[in-house]
C-alpha cells in the first residue's frame, strides 16, 4: 500500500525492530498518530535518551547508566563466583530468581562459525582477565543450543589451566530455549543443578 512518506518512514522503522511484520508496524504507527503529541514527544526523548546514556559496564559488559554498574560494585555480591551469560536479558532472567548473589559476565553473543563469529568476537578475554585468586567458580549459563554448549565447552578449556572450577547450568532449561523465557523456578533449579565441565 502507498502511504505518504513519512508515515511510511515510520512504519519502516518498527518493522526493522526483530519479530515486528509490515502489519504490526502499521498498526503501530497509526497507533501513535493517535496518541497525543506529548505522549510521541515522551516516547522520542525516551529513545534518544536511551540510546545516548546506555553503555557497557567496563567490568561486566552488562547494560549500565554508570560504570561499574550496580551489580559489579554492590558490596553484597559474592565476588567468589561469576555466571557467564550470552545476553544482557539473560542477567535480568537470572536476577528475577532471587537466588544467584554473584556476579556476571555478558558475551554479547556466542562462538557460531556458521555465521562467522570466533572467539574473538564476543567478551572471552575479557572474562579471562576477570579470573583472579579470588575467583573459585564460573557458571557456564549460556544458552542449551550448539552454540551455547560449544561456547561453554571453550569457556571450561579457557579457564580450567587458570584453576578455577567451571560449572554448567544443569537441562532444566529445554534443549533450544532462551533463558529469557524461562520461569523463575526452572531457572533457580537450573543453577542449584550446575554440574562441572
């Protein structure tokens, strides 16, 4: 259908945005040339603003407003134990459990040579440099895909030469889910389940 350019634009631009068709933009656009100018206006600032303060934790590389972020510089944290996760929504999925009190490390991403990414092209060293004395455990929870389990399975060979114990999430997560999805209980069992590599 032809629409006039700019509303064009803007469905364009929400139906770049993962899962959302031409028909959800649509419905999406017309949706907010309903809303009241100061309801657009605050959506805006809110993407802008957004945009412009989020950054990476220099610790971490979870999603921050400030670095180090507050989970890397909570003083209640167990600093003895990091869980290593593929995403930024995978730290929020665990934290809504309650029950993990240590501290995290984002990838960004997994080892995948099928879609060209290496090793290099996530935070692994990173992670390395994380590793001190102080450090006695690594949760491997990456995702139960082939990408997730052979990321883990580099993890464990990356860091067993250092001395530090590398566990796994334990299968109470489903073989291909994200651990976005999963529900608080399957996620508190999964980490209470983790098995060394």
């Amino acid at each position: 259908m032809n629409y006039i350019p700019p509303l064009s634009e803007l469905i364009d631009a929400f139906a770049r945005l993962p899962g959302i068709g031409q028909k959800t933009a649509a419905r999406l656009a017309f949706h907010i040339l309903k809303m009241p100018d100061s309801y657009a206006k605050s959506f805006a600032d809110a993407l802008i603003n957004a945009k412009k303060n989020i950054t990476y934790c220099q610790t971490c590389k979870n999603l921050t407003d400030v670095s180090p972020c507050a989970i890397c510089s909570g003083h209640k944290r167990d600093r003895s134990i990091i869980c290593v996760v593929e995403s930024p929504k995978d730290v929020l999925a665990i934290e809504k459990t309650g029950d993990f009190h240590g501290l995290y490390h984002v990838l960004h991403g997994v080892i995948s040579p099928m879609d060209n990414i290496g090793p290099d092209d996530i935070y692994l060293q990173e992670l390395v440099s994380r590793i001190t004395p102080e450090v006695k455990e690594v949760i491997a929870a990456t995702n139960l895909t082939v990408e997730g389990e052979a990321t883990a399975i580099y993890i464990s060979r990356l860091l067993s030469p250092l001395g530090v114990k590398v566990t796994r999430i334990a299968q109470g997560i489903p073989v291909g889910g994200d651990l976005e999805f999963a529900d608080e209980i399957t996620l508190s069992k999964s980490l209470e389940a983790r098995r060394e590599i």
